[in-house]
C-alpha cells in the first residue's frame, strides 16, 4: 500500500473508473455494452437519479492521481436485515495486486455501509475468479451459493419488454405502488415467504422499518397486489448498477397461495420490469434458492436466465458482525 491513497471517488474521476472497467473487461475476455460510456458512469455515480458509489485507489506520487483500482457498490435491501449493500465491481490493476490495495478497497466500503446502517453486505462473483474468492472468504465472506445453494437470475431488456408488453390490460386485481399504510400487510407477506422459503426466524425488521427506508430516495421500492381491497402480493426491487449499466435487482416476488395462478405474479414482475426500464435499467436480476422449482420454472418461462448454472455467478455475503470486525 506504499503510496497509494484509499479515497470516495469524485464525479472528475468518472472517465479514469470507465477506463478501468475496459481494462478488467479487456482480461476476462469480455466487452462492456454500448450503452456504458464515462458519461454514463458519471451519472450513474453523480446525476441526479445517482445509484451507485465507489472508491479509488489512486498513487500518490501522480499530479493528477493515477487511479490503480476501484470499487462499486449500489445500496440494496433485505426483507430480512433491512438496509444492505451489494459490491458490484472490484478491480485492480495488475501491477498493484497483492499490495492490500483491494483488501482495503474492500474496508473502506464496508466502512461506508455500517456508517449508512447497513446490515449485510452482498458480492457477485465469478466461480472462475479465484483471486476474488480468496479476497472475500480472507475477509469472511460466506459463499451462499455453495452454502444455501442460492442462484442468481439475470433477465435483459428484451423479456423485460415481452413481460411488460403481454400484461397491459391484464386481470381484474390491481397492482400499483404501495404506501406506507400498506407496510403491515407488506410484512406479514415477508414472513409468509420466509415460511415458505423454511426460514422462519429469517426476518428480523417490521412494518415501520420498511416505512422508514422505502421513502424517496432511500433504499428500495415496493408494488402491492390487490384483490377486492386486501394485499394478496409484493414485489419489492431496488436500483443496481455494473459494468453492465443499470440495471434493477428483484428482492423478493410472492403471491398468497390463493391467488396463484392468476397472473399476479406475471404482473407485479411486469411492474417491476417497466420501473426499470423506465430508468434507462436494460436488465432484471434477482435469486432463488435452487430446490424452489415452481419459482425457477415460472421465471425461466419469462425469459430469465440462470447465471449461476451458465456463467458460473456465485453469491457471497457479509453478514452485519463480519462488516464491522472488518472496519474496526
């Protein structure tokens, strides 16, 4: 770490950051899409709908700072742990490795999540990336993939679309966007899912917490489903970013027993999927466990992808404990 300086980057450091991206992408023998230029990361990192932040690795010696590596992370949220952050990216370039520098690239943003009250730290990582494997297990990291045997899903902006397209006009229930008076019963749905999902002692937040950080420009949105005046669904998202752009992440889908079977599930998905795309989002991500195959066969029928089974995406978690004996 000897003259390399941990900083939050600026809005000035927006093309240096996408340079960096190009050079990852360059070594894992990927391509950024079009769409994702340093105006793009500008403002996704600094405009006005901001969703991401990040730290550089800059070497001191520079006059204008040369940066040697990043770190991106978006603010996420658990139904569980309330507040939470999701690493997206984590680059160093390859003369600076196995310096600390991304050990406390690492730090400082657990730093900024346990200042935000952040209580879980998720990370995506490649099961081929090894390097990043040690860096996060070294730092006590838990690989839920292998331990829960989580998968991630990843959608694009075609069957986002196909989705949104086929449910105009569909089904005589209503889904809109929920409002605090409907949290209680937002709740309840939670721990319906949590039973479901036979995790029962999962979630650890309430009805007011879930006020008080879906409120706007917080940590996550939130669509109800009803019928004949009483939620019978949910879906609640929040926004991403990558170097694959913006994108929004699905936390939870669930749908009473009872009404199943009726579209409801297509059309909060629909919902979230035309919120995304709303915001310049051209992909849909989100998770399920692998034993759940009613889930895996209806999201798989909508045009979503399995990335842990084909490209070998695995996700790893800081838990609240583990965050803080890092940055103490």
């Amino acid at each position: 770490m000897a003259g390399i300086n941990i900083r939050e980057a600026r809005k000035t450091d927006a093309k240096k950051i996408f340079e960096l991206m190009q050079q990852q992408a360059t070594e894992q023998n990927t391509v950024l899409p079009s769409h994702l230029t340093h105006e793009a990361v500008a403002e996704g990192g600094w405009g006005p709908a901001a969703v991401f932040m990040t730290f550089v690795a800059e070497r001191k010696e520079t006059k204008e700072g040369e940066l040697v590596g990043y770190i991106l992370a978006h603010r996420a949220y658990s139904t569980w742990e309330g507040r939470a952050m999701y690493i997206k990216e984590i680059y160093v370039v390859p003369a600076s490795r196995h310096s600390g520098v991304a050990t406390n690239l690492c730090k400082e943003m657990l730093q900024a999540a346990v200042s935000m009250g952040c209580n879980r730290c998720d990370v995506r990582v490649n099961k081929a990336n090894k390097a990043a494997k040690d860096l996060f297990e070294k730092l006590g990291a838990k690989n839920l993939t292998e331990a829960e045997d989580w998968h991630l899903f990843f959608m694009d902006s075609k069957a986002m679309t196909e989705m949104k397209a086929r449910c105009k006009g569909q089904g005589p229930s209503q889904v809109r966007q929920a409002v605090p008076e409907d949290m209680a019963g937002v709740m309840a749905m939670i721990q319906e899912l949590a039973d479901y999902e036979k995790m029962s002692d999962g979630p650890k937040i309430n009805a007011h917490t879930l006020v008080t950080d879906s409120s706007p420009d917080t940590f996550f949105e939130c669509f109800v489903a009803e019928s004949d005046g009483t939620l019978v669904g949910y879906a609640l998202p929040y926004h991403t970013f990558s170097c694959q752009g913006r994108g929004i992440y699905m936390e939870d889908l669930y749908v009473k027993p009872a009404h199943r079977g009726q579209g409801l599930g297509t059309a909060l998905m629909a919902r979230v999927a035309q919120r995304g795309l709303t915001l310049g989002a051209d992909h849909l991500e989100f998770s399920v466990l692998s034993w759940n195959t009613p889930s895996t066969a209806f999201y798989q029928a909508r045009g979503a992808i399995n990335i842990t089974a084909d490209r070998g995406a695995q996700l790893y978690r800081f838990v609240d404990s583990v965050m803080r004996k890092c940055v103490q």
